[in-house]
C-alpha cells in the first residue's frame, strides 16, 4: 500500500510542476467521464465514439474551412492493457461534413489507476496524461497535452465519478498562459446487471488565474444510457446546453 501510493503522490507532483498553459481544442473528438475501467494486462481495446451538435450557440458563426455545426465526430480509441494499474490509448479524430471526411490529427494516453475497487465496489482513483496533435482547422493551438484526474465511488446500483481536468499547450507561444479548467461528473444507477442509466454534466470553468463567470463557463449535461457487459459496451447521450456559452443540443 504505501509503495502504490508513493508512487501515486509522485506523480500528482510531478503533474503539478508540468501543468502550465492550456490550449482548448474546439474539436469535441471525446464526451466521456471516466471511472475505474481499465483494461487487464495484454487486453487490447477499441472504442468508437461519435458526436454531432444538432443545434449551436445563438449567433454562432463559424469561419471559412472551420467543419460546421452538424458535422460527425467519428473517433476510434485503440487500448492496450500494459499492467494492472497502467493503460495506453490512441485516438484518431475524424471529422465528417460537406467536404467529405478528414482526419483531424491523432491523439496518445496513458491512464494510471493505482487505486481500483474490490469486486466491483468502492472507491478508485488515478489520472489519464494525453498528448495530442491536432489540424489548425480544429484548434488554435495545435499541440497539446491534457492531465485529467479520475476520482469516485461505486456500489452495487449507484456509481459517482468525477473528472478535473488541466491542459497544457506546447505550441510555441504558449508559455506562461494560464491552464484552462474542464470538470466533468457523473452519477448513474443500475437498471439491471448490463444496463445503467445517468446524467453526465460538463463545464469549463475558465483558467487557474481566472475562472470565467457562470453565464461565459461552456456547461452540458447530458441524460445517458450504458449498457456494460463482458465484451461489448454501449453508451448514448443527449446533451443539453446550460449556458448562452454552450451549444443547445449535442
């Protein structure tokens, strides 16, 4: 115990000295909070996820080249277990529109969850470190690298998760700005031994030297359905915008 939390504390220093400015991708490859899955030692993974905004901010408009609003985020996630508490992803965010497919970049994880819950209920924590490099139709900055802290509880019907997230932009340029702030969470109730079903809400606060004020944080909340067996898992979302800086409908 006190050589995984050794190792734990670390790493939460170590993430704290590295955090620096966040570039925010305007690209939504991923809406997901994460919670204690992981894969096992040599499980390899894949993932598909999908998005679309049905309907956008007030007076949005976007600029010439920039993928419009009801374009499809497909983005497939390959996974390897490495050990118990280590795992490594990528990404390959595409984006689908009246100009036909493209691939917008491609994106690297390592999620780390030393503390895991015993058959199946308790509580877990851990850390997903991304590095991602992304078109400059989709971003600002191109460059970026993301710690998002992994934090919850689960019990037999009910699972609470919760995801701080910081970024860090390495384009040039970059240095010395203020980290952005994401936090997403999540609370879902069993219906059965396969199925779940919750509410997701998603907010981005501003930076760490100015969090924006309630009516300027983009915030989402989403009403979800999870089907979770042994080989195959499902998830659905409608989400709906809270605030004049959110899209209405994802």
């Amino acid at each position: 115990m006190s050589t995984r939390w050794g190792g734990w504390r670390a790493l939460v220093s170590l993430l704290c000295l590295l955090v620096g400015p966040l570039a925010r991708a305007e690209l939504q490859d991923e809406i997901q909070v994460y919670d204690d899955a992981i894969n096992a030692p040599g499980e390899v993974g894949l993932e598909l996820h999908a998005n679309t905004t049905l309907r956008g901010r007030e007076g949005d408009v976007r600029p010439p080249g920039v993928p419009g609003l009801h374009a499809l985020r497909l983005t497939p996630e390959f996974s390897l277990g490495w050990t118990r508490t280590l795992e490594l992803g990528a990404y390959l965010p595409t984006v689908t529109d009246a100009d036909g497919p493209r691939v917008a970049g491609i994106k690297l994880r390592l999620k780390y969850l030393p503390l895991q819950t015993e058959d199946g209920v308790g509580g877990f924590a851990g850390v997903n470190i991304e590095l991602s490099r992304l078109g400059r139709r989709y971003t600002e900055v191109r460059s970026t690298a993301e710690a998002r802290f992994i934090a919850g509880y689960r019990t037999r019907e009910w699972l609470f998760a919760v995801n701080p997230t910081l970024g860090v932009g390495l384009s040039d340029g970059q240095r010395g700005r203020s980290p952005d702030v994401h936090l997403g969470t999540k609370l879902a109730r069993s219906l059965s031994a396969d199925w779940t079903v919750g509410v997701e809400h998603y907010a981005g606060l501003g930076t760490v030297g100015q969090l924006s004020s309630g009516s300027a944080q983009d915030k989402q909340l989403f009403v979800v359905l999870d089907r979770t067996a042994k080989r195959w898992c499902f998830n659905l979302g409608l989400g709906r915008g809270l605030s004049p800086a959110s899209d209405r409908w994802m």
